[in-house]
C-alpha cells in the first residue's frame, strides 16, 4: 500500500488544531471490466471539514464515494476512516475478515443515498433505531433517545410514528440524514442527496445540510448543487474522467476555474454568465 | 343551419348548468349502471344455478332422505379439510422461505440442493409423493401418523412452486433496501431477516392466497392416507351406497363455497394491504 498524500488537503477552519485527516483515500483505482473509471485519486478529509466533489455524471464522483464506504469494492487502493485502513481487496471480497473491516469502516462512515432508501415497512423511529439496536448493540432506550434527538435536528419529530410512505421526498431525505446521524457516524457521506427531489423539496434538504457542516460534521458531499459548495464547502474537487482536475476553496474552483475543463463545466452546469473567463 | 342552432343550445344549457349538478348526476348515473351490472350478474347465476339444479331434481335420481342422513357426516369433514389446508399452507410458506434462499444462495452446494428439491417435487405428481410417504417410507422403518404424511406431503410439494415465489418476491425488493441496510453495517443474515423477507412476504401475500385457494381443493388428495377429510367422507360413503352422484355433489359444493369464501378472504386482504400506510 502506498503513502501518498492529497497535496491539496489543510486542515478546515474547524479542525482541532494538530489534527490528522480522518478520511484517507489512497491512490484509488476503480475498474468495472476494461472501464477504468476511477484512475489513482488521493484525497484527505480533515475532521470537521466538509468536501464537495462535482463533476459530470459518469465522471467516477459517485464511484468515488461508493468505494469510501465499500459498497462499490475499489480495484487498487486504501481506505481509511478514522484511524482503520483497509485496503482494496477485490480478489477476496467475500473473505470473512476482509467484510468484517469493511463493516467496521461504514459504522465509521454514514451515507446518505439518492434515493433516500429508508425502510418502507418501517416507521421513521424504527429506521432508525434499527441499526443502532441491532448492529451497534445500544440499548433500546437509548437508541430512541438519540434517534428523537437526531429526528429534532432536522424538524421531523412530528413525523416519528409516521411510515415513510406518507412523507414528502424532502423528508424522507431528512430521515435518511437522521438515520446516518443516528449511527453516530465520524463521517458523513452524501450521493446526490438533492439530486431526487422536486425543487421546492431541495431547500430543506440543503439547510440541514448547511447547518451541520456549520456545526462541525465532518462530510463528503458528491453534489450539482453549487451554492451548497460555494457556502458550506472547505474545498470542492472538482473529478473529471476517474481523475482530480482542479481542487481547491470554493471560490478558487467555482469562482476562478483555472483548467478550461472545470469551465466548460461550470459552464454547462451554472450557465455561461455565471463563470468568469 | 340547424347544426348552428342544435350547438348554441347546447351553449345555452352549458352556460345554466351548474358543476355541481353536472357531477353529482354523472356519479348518480354510474351508480345506477354499477347497481344494474351487479342485478344482472345476480340474475344470470341464479339461472344458470337455478337450472343446473332443476335438472338435476328432475332425474329423479337424487335421494333426499339419504343425503339428509349422510350430508352431515360429510360436512363433518369441512373443519379437517380447512385444517389440514392451513397446516399445510403454514409449513409450505416456511419450505418455500428456506428454498428460495437457497435458490439465491451463493454457496453451489446449497444452491443445488435448492434446486434439486424444486426440480424433483415439481417433476412428480402429487398423489405420488403423498402415497410415497405414506406406504413407500414405512419400508424404511419410517412410520408417520396419517395425518403427519398428508400435511408433510403437500406442504413439501408446496413449498417447492412457492419457493418460486419467494424467489421472485425477494428479487422484487429494490436494490437500495440492500445498499442501505450494508450502508448501515448490517450483516446479510440481518439484512435478510429485518429488511428484505418482511418486505418479500407483503409482496408475496396475494400469491400465497391462491395457492391456499388451490391447496383446499388439492388437501382431497390426502384421502387416499385415510385423512377423513371432506371428499373421504364423500367417497367412501357414496360407493358403500352406490350413492356416489348425492355425496360426490354435496363434496363439490363445499369445496366451491370454501374457495368463494376464501376468495373473498383473500380480496379483504389484498384491499387491506393496498390501504396500509405502508407503501414497498
């Protein structure tokens, strides 16, 4: 396994001072057949920052984040979340101590997907409180008592004995929030959480999300939602074709791309009188 | 132009009309028609029925007082078709759960095995697989009670077409329920019990139904075990009689009322899950 270091990774506004990063994504490589999809990318998230990855759709930004939490098993690379390293493995993906890391890696690191995925025959507090019971072994009570505390945050405690089929996407996706955090999770990832939601529904979404990059979560956030990175965003890599472009703050990358591919996305992605040249 | 008068007419009356009226006399004039689809089906059983029934009557070959003697012994036997019915249907669910999760197991070995058991219990008749636990075990020095052979046979049978089901009800679940319960860091053994099955069994709840529906009218088969079941009653005592056309009628009957009550069971069921907050 090789040591190398995300060049572009500082320790955010909010990182305890002398922290080491928390997430570690070493020289990562991802195929599907002969698709190289990711091509070595290196990144290191310090505790309490939160990282915004943009880029085209096929542009491995999702891939990327899947491999954090092992749901997509990467080809070449490591993984390390808050201390525990695992290295790609796929040639044994199924081997009984390899799955177990990886299960230790996701308590670490919460995702919260797309498409909600919350349990449908489950009522809110139960999608909640099911991993934590189950997986975590925290008592009953407990495990309600932050799974209330949890619900609060993201405004959704009248929803508690609700099934998941009567809410709206929007609070479905502040249940799936509530449901990562409900773990206790050191990071937060997030697939395109917007990405599924009727745009009146994207706002309520995006606060919560806002508040708890505020507040000092650490995330990773894969998203087309620019003013979210431009306001909560530490740095914002922008991946292009399974490899970093340009990473940099918010208002280098969004505000002064300097490689023409970021432009051009920009470009597409905000509409040509947004992006200077 | 007359088409020019007839329209403004038509303009006229649009124009007085009141929404309200309008959509309360369309729903009143759907009413009526569902009310005269339903009379009219009404109609045509009770003819159809009425007839087969009067025809029947007028051979003259019915035998009112025997059946009035005998028509309760054979119904004593409804409470023992239903029962072996819903044993059977209990185990078959739990046969059809285990094969299905070893038709989509990983391991070859309990794969095969999986599909073994499907292949062979759906290549061979059912008759023969109840007679072959009934007199063809024993030779093995395995002796089971009747009424143990009869349940065991048809749940086993069963539950290989149900696992099919199962099957297909497991698949049917999206695969986000499984990235999320992994998300979560839950086993597969988890995953499966807590996530995946209780989702399978609401999807598969109106095929079960009717292979229940289909199991009542099969649990006849398990008169040839001695179950004194509905149609054993019915048969035995028409042919010491030689008054097989009485008996077998009245067996025929029962069966046909318990799938139309159990029928309507099922679409109380069905309506129950469709209304349930539960949304898969």
């Amino acid at each position: 396994m090789s040591d190398v270091r995300d060049p572009f990774a500082r320790p955010g506004a909010l990182t305890p001072a002398g922290a080491a990063p928390i997430v570690r994504v070493g020289d990562l490589q991802k195929f599907y057949g002969a698709n190289h999809v990711l091509k070595g990318v290196t990144l290191e998230v310090y505790p309490r920052e939160t990282i915004c990855l943009i880029g085209k759709s096929g542009s491995g930004k999702s891939t990327l984040l899947r491999c954090i939490n092992f749901l997509e098993e990467p080809t070449v690379g490591s993984i390390e979340v808050d201390g525990l390293r695992v290295g790609a493995d796929p040639r044994h993906a199924r081997n009984a101590e390899h799955r177990e890391q990886i299960r230790q890696i996701r308590l670490r690191a919460q995702m919260v997907f797309q498409e909600f995925n919350l349990f449908p025959h489950l009522r809110v507090i139960e999608n909640l409180i099911e991993a934590p019971i189950r997986v975590k072994g925290v008592p009953r009570d407990q495990a309600i008592a932050t799974a209330e505390k949890y619900l609060d945050k993201v405004g959704l405690s009248d929803k508690r004995d609700e099934y998941p089929g009567r809410l709206s996407g929007g609070q479905k996706q502040r249940v799936a929030i509530a449901r990562a955090l409900t773990m206790e999770p050191k990071v937060l990832l997030f697939d395109e959480p917007t990405s599924a939601l009727d745009p009146t529904l994207v706002g309520e979404v995006l606060n919560v999300m806002e508040e708890l990059a505020h507040e000092g979560a650490t995330m990773i956030v894969v998203t087309h939602e620019m003013a979210f990175a431009r306001e909560a965003a530490d740095r914002v890599y922008f991946i292009e074709d399974g490899t970093f472009v340009e990473v940099g703050q918010p208002d280098e990358v969004l505000g002064h791309p300097k490689d023409p591919r970021t432009r051009e996305f920009l470009a597409r992605t905000l509409g040509e009188a947004h992006v200077p040249a | 132009m007359a088409g020019a008068i007839g329209s403004q007419d038509a303009l006229d009356r649009l124009r007085l009309a009141n929404p309200a009226e309008i959509i309360r006399q369309v729903a009143e004039s759907r009413a009526r028609a569902r009310r005269g689809f339903r009379i009219l089906f009404v109609i045509t059983w009770l003819v159809l029925v009425g007839g087969m029934a009067t025809a029947i009557a007028l051979t003259g070959r019915v035998h009112l007082d025997f059946l009035a003697t005998w028509a309760p012994f054979i119904l004593g036997g409804v409470p023992v078709t239903i029962g072996v019915s819903i044993l059977s249907i209990v185990f078959a669910t739990m046969f059809a759960v285990v094969g299905a999760l070893g038709r989509l197991s990983t391991h070859a070995p309990v794969y095969a095995v999986a599909t073994l058991y499907v292949s062979m219990v759906r290549g061979t008749p059912l008759i023969v697989q109840i007679i072959f636990v009934y007199l063809a075990l024993p030779q093995f020095g395995i002796v089971l009670d009747p009424f143990v052979c009869g349940v065991f046979a048809l749940a086993f049978n069963y539950g290989a077409y149900m696992t099919e089901i199962f099957r297909a009800g497991i698949q049917a679940i999206p695969r986000g329920q499984l990235e999320a319960a992994s998300a979560l860091a839950m086993t597969d053994r988890m995953t499966m019990q807590r996530i995946i099955l209780p989702q399978a069994i609401r999807i598969v709840i109106p095929a079960i139904g009717n292979e229940f529906i289909a199991m009542i009218k099969d649990s006849a088969l398990v008169s040839y075990v001695t179950i004194q079941e509905t149609f054993w009653r019915a048969s035995t005592t028409g042919s010491r009689y030689f008054r097989s056309f009485e008996t077998l009628l009245v067996a025929a009957i029962i069966y046909w009322l318990l799938t139309i009550l159990f029928s309507l069971v099922q679409e109380r069921i069905e309506r129950r899950l469709r209304e349930s907050e539960v949304r898969l």
